[in-house]
C-alpha cells in the first residue's frame, strides 16, 4: 500500500515537471518511401518547449505515427534547451540577426506594448521563450527547420549587461549608459 502512494507520489512530481513546459508544433511533415508493395508513409515533426521564462529548445522527431514523432521532437527539445538572458522578462537585450543555411534571421528589442510581430516558426519560438515584445523579420529561406535553427543562432548572441560586465571587469552602470527608452539602469550618473 506504502508502495502505491509513493509510485503516485512520483507520477504527480512528473506531471508538475511536465507542466511547466509549454511546447508548440511548428511543423509536420509526411515523408513516402517507395517499396515492392507499394509506398511506406512516415511524418517528421518539428516541436519548440520552453518555459516562457528565458529558456527553450527545438527538436526533431521521426516515427510512423503522428504523436509518436511529436512525442520524440518534444523529448528532444527539452534535452536540447538553452537559457536566454531577457530585459526586464519581456524583451532582447539588444538586436541580433541569425543564419542557418539559406535561413536568415533579424531580430530587434522592442518597447513595451510592441507585441511579438514575428512569423510562423519564429513566432512559436518567442512564445515558449516568454518574449512578449520582439520584432522579427525572416530574410531567405521559409523552412521551418532553417527559420528556427537560425533564430537560436541569433538568440545566443544575446548576452546581459550583467554578463558583458562582469567578463569586461566593469560594474554594470558602466556598461549600460543611460538607455533612451527609459529602461535606464537606476542609479546610473553620467560622466
């Protein structure tokens, strides 16, 4: 009986776990190997996870059924996270563009308000990052695949002041200056 309330226990840890991811399926594809008999059908999925809190991944996955392959992309989405340093838990730090193959991406920090004003695979992933005020602009190829792997290319140029600051050896008002929309550091003097 003891054994039963622990193995209970442990499934509702899990599911918590679980729920605090929030995973979005960018795309689905159905793929045919021709054969003797006639075709063989599988799907390739293409999911994002994130907590809405500064971290995400991306993942594929291959099966013959549809949930099979979500099921393994989101697995491998949530081996495969990052952490990526927000303004004020809504915003880039600064503008940054990505590539991956014939994908190219740009994006920019955004004003309070602004919304994610971005497209299909990059809109997913600002979603599940927590990024509430982006503006992304997709140049090149359409692929989902190229258009997510070359926005996590631009969001790994992201870097903190914090950071910045404490590679350069400087304090963090240092860094910073005084910003012109506001978001200034408080405390910051001008030299």
């Amino acid at each position: 009986m003891a054994e039963e309330r622990g193995r209970g226990r442990r499934n509702r840890d899990r599911d918590e776990e679980q729920s605090e991811f929030v995973d979005k399926l960018v795309g689905i594809n159905r793929v045919a190997k021709t054969v003797k008999g006639g075709k063989n059908f599988g799907f390739a999925a293409l999911v994002v996870v994130g907590d809405q809190k500064g971290r995400a991944g991306f993942g594929k996955g291959k099966a013959r059924e549809v949930p099979e392959a979500i099921r393994k992309a989101t697995e491998e989405a949530k081996r495969n996270m990052v952490r990526i340093p927000l303004r004020e838990g809504r915003t880039l730090h600064h503008d940054g563009k990505g590539r991956w193959g014939a994908g190219k991406v740009v994006l920019r920090a955004a004003p309070p308000g602004t919304g994610v004003i971005a497209g299909g695979p990059m809109r997913a992933v600002m979603e599940v990052l927590g990024v509430h005020d982006v503006v992304g602009k997709s140049i090149g190829s359409s692929n989902p695949y190229n258009m997510v792997r070359a926005t996590f290319d631009a969001l790994k140029e992201q870097a903190s002041p914090r950071s910045v600051a404490s590679k350069r050896g400087l304090k963090v008002q240092d860094v910073v200056g005084r910003r012109t929309d506001g978001a200034s550091e408080a405390g910051v003097v001008e030299a």
